[in-house]
C-alpha cells in the first residue's frame, strides 16, 4: 500500500500570478507543492496606449518553462480570450495537458488550428462534477454561470487545504441554458473548509446583484417591436453565445433573417451549434452576401467589433470598407457589450463614424442592451459566505478592484491580516504556521507584434512613441575618413516632423549645422565615424529644440568611402 507522506513545517504551498492583476486581462494563475505545479488559465491582454503597433501582451512564462518538469497541466476556467488567448503561444514551450469543458475546448481547438503548430496538444475534455488527479493535487470543476456557457470554478485540493479559485463569474437564477450555478457544492466545500479563497474582482466597485442574462433578451424584444422598419445591427462578444442566441430567437419571432459577420463570430457560433450549445432553424441563418435579396426589415445582423477593433466588421461597416453591409439611415445599430477599459475611445470613435453615416446607435448608456458576466457586490458576499474561506486573494482586476474587495472581505468577517492583495508575480506561501507574502518569481510582459514574440521591448516602444509624437529626420552623407574629408553635401529627410514644402527655411538651417557638425568632426583629429554620429545626433537634437521646442528621432546615416 502506498505510503502518504506526512506534512511537516517545511511543506509549503505557493500561489502567485503571472498576470491577470493590475490589468483586465492577461489571466493566468499558479500553484506549487514541492515538485508539482498547476496552471490555471493562460490568457492574453490588449495593448495599452503607451504600446503603438503591438497586436496584444501574453504573460512571460519563464519560470514554468524553467520548472516544466513539474508543471502537470493547464486548467482552463472558460473560453473567453482574456483566459485562453496565450496558449498557442505558452504550448509552444509548454507541452503539457490542457484541462476544459467542451465549448471551452472547441473555440481552443479553432483558435489552434489558425496558429497551425507543428505539434497536437493534447486537449483533455472534462464536465462539471469531474475531478482530475494533477500530482499532488486534485482539481475540481464547479459549474458558475458567466457570460459564456460552459464556464467553471475550481475547487482544488492540496496537501495543506481546499483552494477554492472562481474563474469568472455571477450567480444568475435564471441561465438561459437552465443550467444554475451549483451553490449547493460550494456550500458543501465552505462546510469542509476552505484554505484559501481566490476570486473574480471585476466588479468589486459595483453595488448590488449582477442581473440575469434574460433581461437583456426583454430589451432586444421591445427593440424589435419599436423599430419594425428598420434594419438592426447588433455587436457583441463572439464568445457570448447565450446573447447570440437570444437575439437570433427574438430575429425569428419578428419574421427578420439573420446573417453573422466577422471571423471570430462565425468561428465560435459554428462551434457552440455543432457542439450542442446553439440551436435554431436553418434556414434562420443566411451568408452575409445575400442580405441585398431581403428587405431591411426583415434583416438582423450580428457581427463582431463591440470594442471598436480598428479590422473588426462593425468598424468596417462604420467607415465604408466592408464587402457586403453598408450603413445607412435606415439601420439601427446595437453596441450590446461595455467597453473594457482602455477601449473606450475605440468604440466612441466608431458610435461617431456610425452616427456620420445617419443610422441611430444605441448601447449600454442609453438602454439595457448588457449585462455584465461578473459578480457586482452582493454576490460576491454570496461567494463569500457560502465558501468561507480562512484566507482570502482578490484576482482578475485593476488594483482599484483588488482593494475594493479587500474590503468587502473586511466586511464580511475575514481578518486583515489573512487577506493578501497580490502583485504580479509575487508569492503567496501557506504552510501548517500560518501565511505570508515571501519572495517574488519571474513575471510580466511578452509582446505579440505580428508574427514577432517577445522581440518588441521597451527600446522598440520608446522608439515607436517617440516617432508617433515628432516624427523622424535622417542626415545622409559621405565622407573619406583616411583624408577627412566631406565627399557630399549632407542630405535631410524628415517623416512626420514637418512639411518640408513649407519649411524649407528650417530644413536649409539644419543642412548648415550639419554640415557645420560634420566638418568639426572629420577635423578632429580623434573622432570615429560612430563619435561623428554621436554628435549629429546630439547636436541636431539641441538645434532643433531650440528652433521648434520638438524632439523627432535623428538617424545619421554617414558612409565613410
């Protein structure tokens, strides 16, 4: 019989983040025991303003890959991208089990088929009530109700306790799949006892209930009755097939076809149909090319960009580059999704393009058209009571959301000293005295840039924002550094710093100072062409300052003949 091995003080348990903190996005989440690791989800983020050119940020993953030998799998909340978007990225350095529910499983199996790695992951289906034996610990899924279906809790068993981690979620009564959240296993687990409690933050600032899903399909019911002429274009989450659904249910009541536009829409909505999770008529649905065969008010269109994604379909639609919809004043556009912070001039830009080309817009300001799929405060009260953890982390959220639910933790009983607001990286370390935070593991940002990872740091950003703000000046010249001499008169060129038609006092200046800074150089009797560059770049710098109080990026390209 196998022998279990006995805990002692120096058994301890880790818990930190590789992101997901500080940020909406970019979830990803670990726990250690001696020689076993788990992951828990592995998702992307999108680029900040100070990130021009960047496509979105995944987690920097160096310790896992430094400890892959005890990493024992991935487990996988739900599908949304903020939880799953990395891992045709992580997988490349991380052959380990991915853990999810079938839909989770099925928008992660399309999303891997576009990056066409060279290898299979290995994909391991599991439904709530399943438990997997992951080395030392057993990971448990829990049904919750979120804004995409098939989304669970974790309950994880570890040598030293019961770490309860939420996943996204809300406690919603009335799911459109009928499928409740199972309170009565959390209770269950609150009553056995709960070591540590890591839980969904985004909605910490929120008072009261989170709604259900179904009052939003009340208002696109009352949407359709009030606009019987119109053509309606409605934007949301692809991942939110329960909305989708209902807005395709309410389409057909009111005798509209419906035709869904958008990659990410038409991807995720063929999964959720042939995975069981979608169900209408056929011929409900038609291909977006043949929306010119019916009449506007018998025409609803889905379509993705409820961000205001520059390449998305609703932005196309919006500036007049889309293949097959063109807006107009007879269409009634529905933005049914909040912005997520930092998206919030993206959408006001396309509400204002949408608006220039006469159609009317409405969205979650001016009617109840969303509902949120994170708990607001009571619930997470809900959360709290049922669990009743004996220590408690606030996860997923900016740090104004963190420190929010440390006091709502507060509140309900938990004391100060057994709550721990994470940082990136740092580490949370149970064992049998108590907890505290101890040391720190290695943690933060990769970026994507097209094809390109992690080759875009903080010079490249520099140098990107620097050229955004006051463009660039090359100085072309050659030179004979054996005779010291200027062999060409130096050349400007300038992008984005000054219309050079209209400048061409400025530009006649700053030939002279180069020329003038060159031939000091070249005379020099100890200066190299790398020095002479140096002070071009320095001296071109200060002149230019002085005469326009700007600071373009200065490239000298000198060629010693």
């Amino acid at each position: 019989m196998a022998r279990t091995k006995k805990i002692t003080t120096l058994d301890k348990l880790k818990v930190f983040a590789l992101g997901g903190l500080d940020e909406i996005g970019k979830n990803i989440y670990v726990l250690e025991y001696d020689n076993d690791i788990i992951v828990i989800d592995c998702g992307l983020g999108f680029p900040d303003e100070d990130m021009p050119g960047v496509d979105f940020v995944i987690p920097d993953i160096t310790y896992l890959v430094k400890n892959s030998e005890k990493v024992r799998g991935i487990f996988i909340t739900h599908g949304h991208e903020d939880h799953i978007g990395a891992l045709p990225y992580v997988l490349r350095s991380l052959h380990v089990p991915v853990f999810g529910t079938r839909l989770t499983l099925g928008i992660i199996e399309n999303k891997l088929a576009e990056h066409k790695l060279d290898f299979k992951p290995e994909l391991i289906c599991v439904k709530a009530g399943d438990k997997i034996k992951a080395g030392v610990f057993t990971v448990e899924y829990i049904r919750v109700n979120h804004s995409i279906a098939d989304a669970c809790a974790l309950a994880i068993k570890t040598p030293l306790g019961i770490v309860v981690h939420t996943g996204d979620f809300k406690f919603d009564l009335s799911p459109i799949d009928g499928e409740v959240m199972d309170v009565k296993r959390l209770a269950e687990l609150g009553g056995e006892g709960v070591l540590l409690l890591m839980c969904d933050s985004t909605n910490a600032e929120r008072p009261g209930y989170t709604p259900s899903e179904r009052t939003v399909g009340t208002t696109f019911d009352q949407i359709f009755i009030n606009n019987p002429k119109k053509r309606i274009i409605v934007a949301t989450f692809s991942s939110n097939v329960h909305r989708v659904q209902q807005i395709i249910d309410y389409s057909i009541r009111h005798g509209r076809k419906v035709a869904i536009t958008g990659r990410s829409m038409i991807n995720i909505v063929g999964a959720a149909v042939h995975l069981g999770y979608m169900n209408f008529p056929e011929n409900a649905i038609i291909d977006i090319s043949e929306i010119k065969r019916y009449p506007d008010n018998r025409l609803t269109i889905i379509t993705t960009g409820s961000q205001g994604e520059p390449m998305s379909a609703l932005s196309r639609m919006a500036f007049g580059d889309h293949s097959s919809v063109s807006v107009g004043p007879n269409d009634l556009v529905i933005i049914s999704a909040n912005a997520i912070p930092g998206n919030e001039k993206l959408v006001g830009k396309i509400i204002n393009e949408l608006y220039r080309c006469g159609a009317e817009v409405y969205n979650d300001t001016t009617t109840q058209i969303h509902v949120s799929g994170h708990a607001c405060q009571e619930d997470l009260k809900l959360m709290h009571a049922l669990t009743k953890p004996k220590y408690f982390m606030p996860i997923h959220g900016e740090r104004r959301h963190l420190m929010e639910h440390r006091k709502l933790a507060l509140f309900m009983g938990i004391k100060p000293e057994n709550i721990f607001v994470p940082e990136t990286g740092r580490v949370l370390e149970i064992d049998q005295n108590g907890a505290r935070f101890n040391g720190t593991v290695t943690a933060g940002r990769v970026l994507v840039d097209g094809s390109g990872v992690g080759d875009v740091g903080s010079v490249v950003l520099r140098d990107r924002i620097l050229l955004s703000q006051d463009g660039l000046i090359i100085v072309s010249a050659a030179v004979d550094m054996t005779s010291r001499l200027l062999l060409t008169t130096p050349e400007i060129f300038t992008r984005g710093f000054v219309y050079v038609k209209e400048s061409e006092e400025l530009m006649e200046e700053m030939r002279i100072f180069a020329r003038e800074t060159l031939e000091s150089g070249l005379y020099s009797s100890n200066a190299d062409l790398a020095q002479i560059k140096n002070n071009i770049r320095d001296n071109l710098s200060k002149f230019i300052v002085q005469k326009t109080k700007r600071r373009p990026m200065i490239m000298p390209i000198i060629i010693s003949v």
